[in-house]
C-alpha cells in the first residue's frame, strides 16, 4: 500500500457579520497586537474602527482553514480620496498559527475583487513601520505609498498605501 500525500488543508473565504462571536475573536486578537506593537497610539490619537460602524458601512472577509477561522480583511466606506470613488482596506490578519500559507493574500485579493464589483476606483489603507511582512505584502500586491488621506494625518507611525483599481 502506498501512504498517500498529506493534503493541505483548503482554505475559504467568505464574507461574515463583523458582530459574529469568530469575527470579535479576530478583532480582540488583532487589539492586543496593535496595543502590544504601537503602545503610543493610544495617546495619538488612532482609534480602530468600531464592530458596529463596521457592520453598518462595511464588509468583513473571514479566511478559514480546515472550518476554523484563520484571518480576516475588512473593506469600509470612505468619501472620495483624490476625486475617485474609494473603499479603505481595515482588519487584516492572519493568525500567527496560520501565517506562511499565503492567506492575508487571498483575502487581499478577495477584497479588490469585491470592490471592483462595488465600483470602487481605488483603495486606500493604513500600515505601520513595525509591521515588515504586511508592508511586503501590499507592495507586492501593487500599492504604493501614498501621503495621509481622509481624517488621517502623516504621522511617523503611520504609513498610507493606495491601488487603483
């Protein structure tokens, strides 16, 4: 008898409530990172989006893998940037168990490809200096760094990434 392969375990992408109990398991996780990562930010004034504005002016993307949630990405509402119609880029994670299988670009790609439907032109988004793969991850998906947008300010914590769509 032959031993057959090991299979990796599929990965699904599908659009979720940002109040279901995985979704706020993702965003409590993603807190403590934030806060474990960029302490000042707190006295700088940046505060994540809320789960209710979420579910009220956006959509949230949940990776699974083998059914358990594994990493998400999150596009909201956002009045014209540079005369174009824009959605911004929120909520990107992926689980340090699940990192290394490509997920946070799937789910990246999944977002682009939903605001394309949606009509956006463009998408916009915030990064930080401390976060080296997720700035690899979003030059190689073709952002490029833009200067503060929106109700954001150039901050030296903050770096703003934009793709035409």
């Amino acid at each position: 008898m032959i031993a057959e392969a090991a299979r990796p375990e599929t990965v699904s992408l599908a659009v979720e409530d940002p109040r279901a109990a995985d979704s706020v398991a993702l965003f409590d996780e993603m807190s403590v990172f934030v806060e474990a990562t960029y302490p000042e930010d707190a006295e700088n004034g940046i505060v994540p989006t809320t789960t209710d504005e979420l579910a009220a002016h956006g959509l949230l993307v949940i990776a699974r893998v083998g059914g358990r949630p594994a990493g998400s990405g999150a596009l909201m509402a956002h009045a014209p940037v540079d005369g174009l119609r824009v959605l911004e880029v929120k909520r990107m994670l992926v689980r340090p168990q699940f990192r290394g299988r490509g997920i946070a670009r799937l789910v990246l790609q999944r977002l682009e490809a939903i605001a394309r439907d949606k009509g956006a032109q463009k998408l916009v988004l915030m990064c930080g200096p401390r976060q080296p793969e997720a700035l690899r991850l979003y030059e190689t998906c073709g952002y490029s760094q833009r200067s503060a947008y929106g109700k954001h300010e150039d901050h030296p914590l903050s770096i703003f990434f934009e793709k035409h769509l």
